[in-house]
C-alpha cells in the first residue's frame, strides 16, 4: 500500500461500526446454543430474580437476514423514549444557545475567573461525578454536551475536552458510586445487604476515581492548549462552534441573558429534585425541557412560529446522536430474539467460579465488565448477575460487599469502553468512535488496574455490611 492509499483509508462510518456487531451478533444466533435461567418474582421487590444453577437449552431461534432487518425498526421503536429525551433535551439547550445566553454566560464567567481557569475542568467534572455517584444520573447529561464543549473551545482546549468533562465526569462517577440507587440499592437488595451499607470504604474509593479521572483530563487539555496540534480532534468538526474567546469576553451579559441562564439553573435542580424525590425519569424531564425551552424563546422575545423553527433546527443538529441509540439497541434485541444472552451470561459467569476468593474477587470484575455488552442496563445486570455472584462469593468465603463492588465497577466503567455506550455519546458529541478510543484507551487501562486493586484491598480487609 503506497503512502496515498494509506492517507485515503478512514474508519467506517458509526452506524456501519455497530452494523458489523450486529451482523456478528446475529451469526452467533445460529452458533451459540439457546438457553435460559428459570426466573422467579422477588415478593419484597417486585422485581425479576434469576434462579441460580437452573440454565438450561431451549430450542433455539436463529436471527435470519428478515428477521434482523425487522428488529431494526423494533430497536427504534423500544429506543423511542431515550431518542425523543435527547431531541427535547438538545433543544432546550439549543435555545440557550441560539439566543446567545450561553456565550453571554460563558465570557461573563472567564471575565470573573482571569487567572482561575484551570479549576472549571476538576469542579465541573466533580459535580457531575457526584450527579451518577448519588442518584445515578447518566442520560440526563446529554444536555450538557454541547455546553460544554463550547466552554472548553472557548478556553483555547478542544471539544474534546469539554465532551469529556462530562461524559468521563458522569460515568466515573456512577460507577464508583456511593448510594446510587439503580445499582447499589439493586445490588444491596439482591445481595441481602443493608441498603447502601459499606459507605466509607465507597467514598474513598469514589475520591481515588475521581482524582485519577479529573487528572487525565486536566493533562490532555493542558497539553491542547499548549499545543494544537496534539489535539485528537483537530481534523474533526465537531459540536462546538462559538465565539474565539476574545469574543466572548466582549459580549454583554444582558439582563434577558440572566434571566435566561437562572431557568437553566432552576431546570437542573428540578431534575436532580425530581429524580430524587419524585421518581422523575426521562419523559418527566423531557416534558420539563420542552416547558422550559418554550419559556426562554419567550422571555428572548421569539414568537411561537420561530420557536417551532429553533426546535427544528436543534433536532436537525441532533439528529445523528439520537439516531444512535436506536441503532445500537439493535445489538440487543439480536441477543434477545435468538435467546443467547442466557447461555452467554451462563459462560462467562462459570470463568468466576474459583477456589481462590482473591481470584473470585478478581475474575467477578472482569466478568462484569464482559456482561456489561449483553446486559447494559445496570438495574437489570444487577437482577440477572447478582443472584448467580453472591452463591460463588459465600462458597468461596467473599465478602458479599466485594461481589457488589465488583459489580459496580464492571456495570460502569466500562460504559467508557463498549460500543453500546461510546456510540451514543460520540453520536452526541458528533465524534468518530475510533477519536474516543485514541484518547480513552488509556484512562480505561488505568481505571481497570484501580478497580482490580480495589477488588483486592476489599477482600483484604474482608469487606463486609458496615
């Protein structure tokens, strides 16, 4: 291959990256047995309990070429939920956008901080680690993507940097959570362990994660600044298109800006509220942006026809990342329909069955982090792993606590790693999935040997209920 076909070789587009998972998937239908665990309803939890030691074949369904091309428009479908949440969400902010409040925002925030710069990446990142270290918040940060992005480009790093200050902020911190409700309130339960029990010892793990994570992004983004030309993305248009920043500290924070910037502020502490306190989940919070990005066109003087108009170009702009995810859930359903997530889940779970509670504890984490592709659903991998870990943890003499640790770990990190994740945030931040690695990779190879020290420390000092 001569130097000009090496330059003309570019990474197949995302949707025909997941198409080829797919088309594997749909392949392994017709080599992976069948099989499923007998599954019984938890009276206490009303919740889905699969029956340890009971998997066995069942006749199975192949996915054929129809069968998989209809499971598209059904993956669509079931993704109808999420794919809306991320239309109302980016157009709430589209309008901040559109209206100039967050350039306004941005310049009078640079103009207060001067030399202080430097600490928007760790605080940012910190409150956003404490969002999914709390109350599991994940999918509601899609909003802030492009925010975000816009501040870092702005600061002289790249959109990379602001993408990552969010999506690695979120992640690291729902997967070193402290009282995350749909993992360790799942988990807890399932494991017969105190709600939310072994507190400390998740705390500091919690800081340790979120210390290592915050410095690798810091490190990147001081090296763009200081140096373009290292920047992963500098070939990539990508969601941040602003002011330089000499501009944005010219411009004028007006009082509608203001007024414009405090219903932002009040719509995230309505969804940190309701998720906590109401139960909110995605419509009730896509039903809030949508009130709320109605009332700024309003207070910004737009008319109602131009509103439907700024809505429509926000969900034109979007349009990729949304789609995404109904792409991706594809890979799912294709698992589900040929009934081989059972006989999977039941393999990979057998590599953690050992004599050894260091090598149980260990072999636990990565088999989390594998079920995480089949099961993305940290609820539901709770539900389906937990009931299988905790029978191997008491045989071989493990803390409980350690196989919800290292069921924490695998359900999270690894949203950082799996196609099934990466490509919706990358679909947001309209970045190449192949960019996302090259800049990833290495933060995961670190996070990885952290968790396996953690695993180890925690039998060490058997871990146990408080």
């Amino acid at each position: 291959m001569n130097e000009k076909e090496k330059r003309q070789f570019k990474i197949p587009h995302t949707y025909v990256i997941l198409g080829i998972i797919i088309i594997i998937m749909a392949a392994l239908t017709w080599i992976i047995p069948a099989g499923e665990f007998d599954r019984i309803t938890d009276e206490a939890s009303g919740r889905t309990m699969v029956v340890p030691g009971t998997f066995h074949e069942v006749d199975g369904k192949p996915v054929g070429l129809f069968r998989l091309l209809t499971l598209v428009q059904e993956a669509m479908i079931d993704s109808s939920g999420i794919i809306f949440f991320i239309f109302f969400a980016y157009a709430f902010v589209y309008m901040q956008m559109k209206c100039g409040a967050f350039d306004a925002a941005v310049g009078a925030m640079l103009r207060k901080l001067r030399g202080h710069r430097g600490f928007i990446i760790p605080l940012f990142m910190l409150i956003f680690g404490l969002c999914g270290s709390t109350f599991g918040m994940t999918e509601e940060t899609f909003g802030f993507i492009p925010v975000f992005m816009g501040i870092a480009v702005a600061l002289r790093y790249d959109a990379l940097v602001g993408g990552a200050m969010v999506y690695v902020g979120v992640i690291t911190g729902f997967a070193a959570a402290t009282v995350n409700p749909f993992t360790i309130g799942v988990a807890h339960t399932v494991a017969e362990l105190p709600m939310f029990s072994g507190l400390a010892f998740r705390c500091v793990v919690f800081a340790a994660f979120m210390c290592v994570s915050i410095w690798y992004v810091m490190r990147y983004a001081k090296k763009v600044q200081k140096n373009p030309e290292l920047s992963i993305v500098k070939d990539v248009e990508l969601s941040a298109k602003g002011l330089s920043e000499e501009e944005l500290l010219k411009t004028e924070f007006t009082a509608r800006h203001k007024i414009s910037m405090l219903l932002f502020l009040i719509t995230v502490i309505l969804i940190m509220y309701g998720a906590v306190k109401l139960g909110w989940y995605i419509n009730e919070i896509a039903g809030l942006f949508i009130g709320m990005m109605i009332l700024v066109g309003l207070i910004q003087r737009y008319n109602f026809s131009e509103i439907a108009q700024i809505f429509i170009e926000a969900c034109r702009d979007i349009m990729f990342g949304a789609l995404v995810c109904g792409v991706a859930k594809v890979i799912l359903l294709v698992m589900q329909d040929g009934m081989i997530i059972d006989t999977l889940t039941n393999a990979i779970v057998n590599i953690a069955n050992t004599n050894s509670k260091y090598l149980s504890g260990f072999m636990m984490l990565i088999v989390q982090n594998l079920l995480n592709f089949f099961i993305p659903s940290g609820s539901g991998q709770a539900v389906t792993s937990m009931p299988i870990m905790v029978p191997i943890a008491d045989m071989v003499g493990l803390p409980r606590q350690v196989a919800v640790l290292a069921y924490q770990f695998g359900d999270g990190f690894s949203n950082m790693i799996w196609p099934t994740s990466v490509a919706t945030w990358c679909g947001m931040m309209k970045l190449p999935m192949d960019k996302w690695y090259k800049f990833v990779l290495p933060l995961g190879g670190i996070l990885f040997v952290m968790e396996a020290i953690a695993i180890t420390i925690a039998t060490a000092i058997n871990y146990g209920p408080f």
